[in-house]
C-alpha cells in the first residue's frame, strides 16, 4: 500500500484530523532506538494486525514501531522523512457495542518531516519554495536543510478542543473509523491480545487526503 504524507490546513478541524492519525498511528512497523520522553516509549516493533474484540475502553500505553521512517510522496521519487520520537501522546479511546466510537488525547511534542529538494509537495500542491511551504500549512515552521531540502516542525498543540467521535466497523483484522466531528474516514490495521490493543496502518482519506506515519500505538483495555 502506497501512502501520501500531507500536512494539515490551518484550522482545528485539520488539527483534529492529525490528531486522528496519531491516535490510529501506522504502519512499517520495525524495530527502533526507544525515545527518552516520557509517554512516547517506544514498545518495540507492532506485529501484524490480527483482529479480534475491540469493544471497551482503551488507555493509550506506549508507541510501537519506528520513530525516523520514510513517507512517500505524491508524484515523487524520493519519500519524506519523518520523526516523531518527540510526540507524546495520553488519552483513551472507546468502542461501543452499538457501533460508536469516541478517543479523548492530549497530543504533545513536535513531528518533523524533512522534504526533498523539488518535492515541496502537501495537500496535492508542490510548492516552489521552502518558505512558501511553511506559509501554507499550519501550525508548522520550515527552514532550508541540506542539500536543499525542506525540514518542517509540527508542532502540536497541548490539547485539541474537544473529543473525536463517530462509529466503527471491523473487518477481519481491518477496523474502519468513520469520524461525525471532525469529518473524515481511517482505516486501521489492529490486533487484540488478552487486555492489549496494537494498532497499524491509518489513513486520512477526508477530501481526498491521506497522511501516514510509519509507527503504530499499544492501549491497556480499561474495566
């Protein structure tokens, strides 16, 4: 599966949608160097999706996968590379048994994404500069790196107004989260195992957009 790494538009309900993709965080994931901040303790690599009963209450654990992984670019040879391993994340998510889902997190931190020269590339648009960039997404800085590249800082906000919620389906290892507030659709790679949730895979397919990072996220199911 090939993923496009976009960066958000500048208003809360884009922050949201990152902050979807964070909570439902993704794929590739291998082995890396455990980060030292707390709450983003990296738990080794996610497994493969197995499904299984996600129903019930979830509290985020740990992070699981890589830290520092490449994402592909819309039209480019060359991919993206992002780091996360300064992103903390605390929070829960709940699934109900009629269908219904709802996370509550507090994302912290920074994610920053290093763009090859000539691939300025975000929400299908490639821009001419690096500096043009950082003037069109939001809330993040951009400096010239080298070789030309372009290395943009998200920075994320202490809290996000607000809970996520929506419904959920599974299929087979696949769970499928429809969001009511925010608008926009993931879909996720899982795996349940006793009191533990992994998560794989996500993607952000509102308006035609997808956004990716190569780690994956461990809950502790609650009582």
């Amino acid at each position: 599966m090939r993923l496009t790494l976009l960066l958000p538009r500048r208003d809360a309900f884009a922050m949201k949608r990152v902050a979807l993709a964070l909570i439902l965080l993704v794929t590739a994931c291998s082995e890396s160097n455990a980060p030292s901040t707390p709450g983003a303790v990296n738990s080794g690599p996610c497994g493969a999706p197995c499904g299984g009963d996600i129903v019930g209450k979830w509290e985020f654990s740990s992070y699981c996968g890589s830290d520092v992984y490449e994402a592909p670019l819309a039209g480019c040879a060359e991919p993206a590379i992002v780091d996360r391993s300064r992103l903390v994340g605390v929070g829960t998510e709940e699934y109900g048994d009629d269908g219904t889902y709802s996370a509550s997190m507090t994302m912290s931190g920074v994610v920053r994404t290093t763009y090859p020269a000539g691939c300025l590339t975000s929400g299908g648009i490639t821009y001419a500069s690096c500096e043009q960039l950082a003037a069109a997404v939001s809330p993040t800085s951009c400096v010239v790196a080298a070789a030309g590249a372009c290395e943009c800082t998200i920075q994320m906000p202490p809290a996000l107004p607000g809970t996520i919620m929506g419904t959920y389906r599974t299929d087979g290892n696949v769970l499928t989260v429809q969001l009511t507030s925010p608008s926009g659709v993931s879909q996720i790679g899982y795996c349940v195992q006793g009191d533990q949730l992994t998560q794989g895979v996500a993607m952000d397919t509102d308006a035609g957009t997808a956004l990716a990072i190569s780690t994956g996220s461990v809950f502790k199911r609650l009582p």
